[in-house]
C-alpha cells in the first residue's frame, strides 16, 4: 500500500452513497429493442436536464413492501437487498412515469384503468405498498433483475450505491411523466440514444451512456434478460460493478471504468477521486504520480512503443535518485532527466536489453558529475539477443537484491526507498521488474504492458519463461500487498494480480487457438497458422504476432515432447 506520506494531494474524503435503484423498462419492436427514457428536471440537484431510466432512493418503506413481492428461488434471504432493490424500482417507475409492474393474485395483467385509479403522489395518498394490497395486487419483482451496479464517482457532491435494474414493459400500459421529477417519456434505441448524444440533442451522463453502450449489443428483451439469470453458482451479479474515477483530458474532464487504461492511474495518484491528475501524453515534462515517483516519456511513439518509452525516477530531493529505463539514446529527453533529477542521480537500472530502453544508460551517465557517477545496473544480454539488442550492465543484479536509496527530510525525518529486483525472463532473457517495497509498486517493463500484450521474439524471448515469470510476479504482489504495475508502456494498471491473472488467461487463449490452427494443418507452417490464431488481430499487426506465434508454437511442441 502507498504511504500517505508519498501521497501527492491531501486526502478529500468522498461523499457518503445513498442506497438507490433505476429500471430500464424495455420492449421488443420491428426496429429493434428499445428502452424507456424520461428527460429529469432543469432544477434537479443531480444530473439536470439529463435523459435517465426511472429511479430514485431507496425508502425504508421498500423492505416491508416485500410481503406483497413475488420473488424468484435466486432472489434468497441472502439477496434480501436485491429484491428491496426491484420493489424500489417498481415503485419508482409507478410514482416517476404510472408503470406498475405488478400483477392480480391470480395471474392477471394489471390494467391501464386500474394503473390511473391509484394515487401517485405518495405525500398526499395512501402508501404503495397498501394500495397495491387492498387491490389484492403483487409486485412483480420477481421478473425484474439486475443489469448493471454503479457506484457514483467519487468527486460529485451526490453519490448514490444503485443497480440498473431490467424489466420488460407491461402490455397495455402507457407512460406518463409527473411532470415534476420527470419529463417527456420516450422509447428509443439504445444506438439512436448514443448517436443523439453524440450530435448535443439528447443530453446523458456518463453511466447512462455506458449501459446504453452496452445495452446496444441486444437485439430482443429475452436476450437481455438471458444475459441476467444466475451463473453457474446459481447467483445473480450484474454483468458489471463500477465507480468511474476521472481526470484531466485537453483540459476537461473525461471519466473511466475499471477497465479502461487509465483507470489505474487516476487510482494511484488521486484515490480520493479529485479530478487533478491530466492525462495528456507528453515528452517534455515528468509526470509527477507520487512525491517519489515521477514518469517522462520518452519522445519515441509507435506502434510497437504506443505513446514511448516510460522512464522512472524514483527518490527525491533528500535521497537522490535511481532512474529505470533511460530509454533510447535521445539527447533531448536525457537532458531532461538530468533536469528533472538535478543531476543527482545515484542509480540506473535497465530493465531489458531492447532499443527502446537501455541505450540512454551510458550517454546519461555521462551526463551526471563526475564525481557522482551512477553505475548502470540490469542484467547483460544473452546471446540469444539480437544485435539491435546488445546490453551490459556495469553490475548484475542479483534475483531478489534490493536498492536503497535513504536521506534526510528538511524536518529530520528520515527518508528510503527500497527497490528489489525480480528476474523475469520471457520477454527477453534478461528482463528483471523492480518493487519498490515501501508504497507495493511493480515496476513491470516490457513484461506487463497497458493496454497491450508485450511481444515475445524467440529466441531470446521464452513463451513458457514468460507465463513462469507472471506467476512470480503474482506471488510477489501476493506476498507484497501490490496493487499498482508501472509499465514501461502506458498508464499505470492497477488491481495488479487481477491484470496478471487476465493476461496469463489471453496468452493461454492465444495458444489454445495457436494448437487448433496446427491441429486443423498439421502439415502446416507458421505463415498458415497466423490467419487462423489471430483472426481477431488486425492484418497490419500479424508480421509483430508472428513472432509471439512462433514463441506460441515452441512452447506447444515442448509439452508435446514432454508427455
């Protein structure tokens, strides 16, 4: 875990969440499935003007309403809070818009007539639950289930804890706004919600958007409901739990889920949510992401590099500094680590061997004052490296050494820093990664990439030494209490073992499909095998994953051998 200490911002402690839920009512229709959207109030404290699902808190009333609630066999005594949820959003979707998803004891479908006989103004009526009871009505939770659960971003001044909630629209009944909390109820398409978005006319927040994203991807109500019934554990989970985090973009804000790249770090450098870290790629300044932990791109983008080469300083003004991946012989961004560093830079530490990362070391070393001049330290190159690849470390590090840098604060308090050395062949026999230890940080260099899967070239790349070193890794942030990975590419990831765990997956996919093609051509070469391992890889991309293919392709007949 980070020290407070290494934090940048002072923490801001979030807005407590509010227990609520929302219903996308949907029906099927000759253009496709739509959804049911109402346009919230211009004076509303949350989302104004927004188009959204109907919804709202969570009352306490709702729990006791389940005496009159049907409930499915999955929706048990310990999902109490997910049938709450759906007798909420039931009486939301009545109070908002005069849908009652309910029904007579006897089967029967609730009518319009009886809908516009009750009273929807719960101030001033008799309580939902008890005019639902005296019709003899039952709620029909048990045909409402869970889409999506979101978690409002943690810098808005309202947050809310609330599942998006699924039901088909009952026949024969017609929408009705309040005209108060609601306005203008409309069906649409999810793909033609987007795109009215997209052109300013059909205003939606972040998390609206992405369920719609998401909810384009079904063509029938049956197929989203499908996609909502229990796993195989008999559960219901939504398909996906997110608290978006923001940031910096151009200047504006721009929101991210878990998943996407940059979440990572926005979590590592603002994990209280203030939107003040910018995004933005750039070469010429460092990227402050913890006091003692600062990235500068190298100006060297590519498809092979994506936005460059990330070098790593890490240390400060008191300790010095241990720089990792100076990254290619490049005058102009040496020169700005010397100025980032003040020159007092006490180690360099190569992760690998390759173009992009180890042949700055030597010109920056010249660079510092004679009379500090840092040794450069990694692992030599193999012979197995190509030419273009050539590295010797003034210094082997040895398996599990650890760096120390230590100093003085200007208040006395005594400053280290603590990296530790992994070696993680696969990539490149001699790759290493560095943890430093104090604030559970893996820096990963080409091993685990942001974004993308690192290429693995024999012969000095080893597709089983590689999936050996992810384990050692996993063990390392297991024992370690790491949480964030540092690529040499990218933004930081966090969740560590969790993208761990999801690129061994990919890999071990990729040779399951790998081992089809040869067993669909065993007579087949690799040329032949490329088209059909990598079917869902643009073509432009195949003359790079040839090389992981062939990596691929060594390592199956290995384990053939062995057996």
């Amino acid at each position: 875990m980070v020290r407070p200490t290494q934090q940048l911002h002072t923490h801001r402690e979030p807005v407590p969440v509010r227990a609520a839920a929302t219903v996308l009512l949907l029906r099927d229709t000759d253009a496709g499935l739509e959804v049911l959207m109402t346009r919230r109030s211009a004076t509303a404290s949350f989302a104004p003007g927004a188009y959204v699902f109907p919804g709202g808190h969570i009352d306490a009333a709702d729990a006791d309403a389940a005496r009159i609630a049907a409930r499915r066999a999955t929706q048990s005594d310990t999902q109490h809070t997910q049938h709450t949820q759906a007798i909420a959003a039931i009486r939301e979707a009545f109070e908002e818009l005069g849908i009652l998803l309910a029904r007579h004891a006897d089967g029967r479908a609730v009518t319009a007539g009886e809908v516009a006989a009750m009273d929807r103004n719960a101030t001033a009526g008799t309580a939902f639950a008890d005019q639902c009871a005296a019709r003899g009505l039952v709620l029909s939770a048990d045909e409402v289930f869970t889409f999506a659960h979101w978690i409002t971003d943690r810098d808005l001044p309202k947050r809310f804890d609330v599942p998006f909630l699924v039901a088909r629209m009952p026949e024969g009944q017609v929408p009705t706004a309040d005209e108060c909390e609601q306005f203008e109820p409309c069906w649409v398409r999810p793909a033609d919600a987007l795109a009215r978005h997209e052109a300013g006319s059909f205003f939606m927040i972040f998390p609206t958007i992405r369920t719609l994203q998401r909810m384009a991807a079904y063509a029938t109500v049956d197929a989203v409901l499908a996609a909502c019934a229990p796993g195989a554990d008999g559960q219901e989970r939504p398909l996906w739990t997110s608290c978006p985090r923001a940031g910096l973009l151009k200047g504006e804000d721009a929101r991210y889920m878990e998943h996407e790249s940059p979440f990572g770090e926005l979590a590592l450098v603002c994990p209280d949510g203030q939107i003040a870290h910018a995004l933005d790629w750039q070469s010429t300044q460092p990227v402050a992401l913890l006091k003692n932990v600062q990235r500068l791109t190298a100006p060297n983008p590519s498809a092979m590099t994506g936005p460059g080469t990330n070098t790593y300083l890490v240390g400060d003004a008191a300790t010095g500094y241990l720089v990792i991946d100076p990254g290619p012989n490049d005058a102009t961004h040496l020169a700005r680590l010397i100025e980032a560093t003040q020159g007092d830079i006490r180690l360099i530490v190569c992760t690998h061997s390759h173009a992009d990362h180890s042949p700055g070391a030597a010109p920056l070393q010249a660079l510092c004052a004679a009379q500090r001049k840092p040794p450069i330290l990694g692992l030599s190159s193999a012979p197995t490296a190509r030419a273009t690849a050539r590295f010797s470390a003034e210094r082997e590090l040895a398996d599990g050494e650890r760096l120390v840098l230590s100093g003085t604060a200007a208040d006395g308090t005594p400053l280290v820093h603590t990296l530790r050395a992994i070696h993680t062949p696969g990539h490149a026999a001699n790759h290493l990664c560095l943890v430093l230890e104090e604030d559970g940080l893996l820096f990963s260099g080409d091993h685990i990439l942001n974004g993308s899967t690192t290429v693995v070239d024999p012969p000095d790349g080893d597709m089983t030494a590689y999936l050996d070193s992810l384990d050692k890794l996993d063990a390392a942030c297991a024992a370690g209490g790491i949480e964030f990975i540092l690529p040499a590419h990218g933004y930081v990831i966090g969740f560590a073992r969790t993208a761990i765990a999801h690129l061994k997956a990919h890999r071990l996919k990729r040779e399951a499909k790998i081992a089809a093609a040869m067993q669909r051509l065993p007579d087949g070469t690799p040329e032949q095998w490329l088209p059909l391992a990598y079917d869902d890889v643009p073509e432009r991309m195949w003359p790079v994953a040839a090389r992981s293919l062939a990596a691929h392709v060594a390592r199956i007949r290995q384990l053939a051998d062995a057996r």
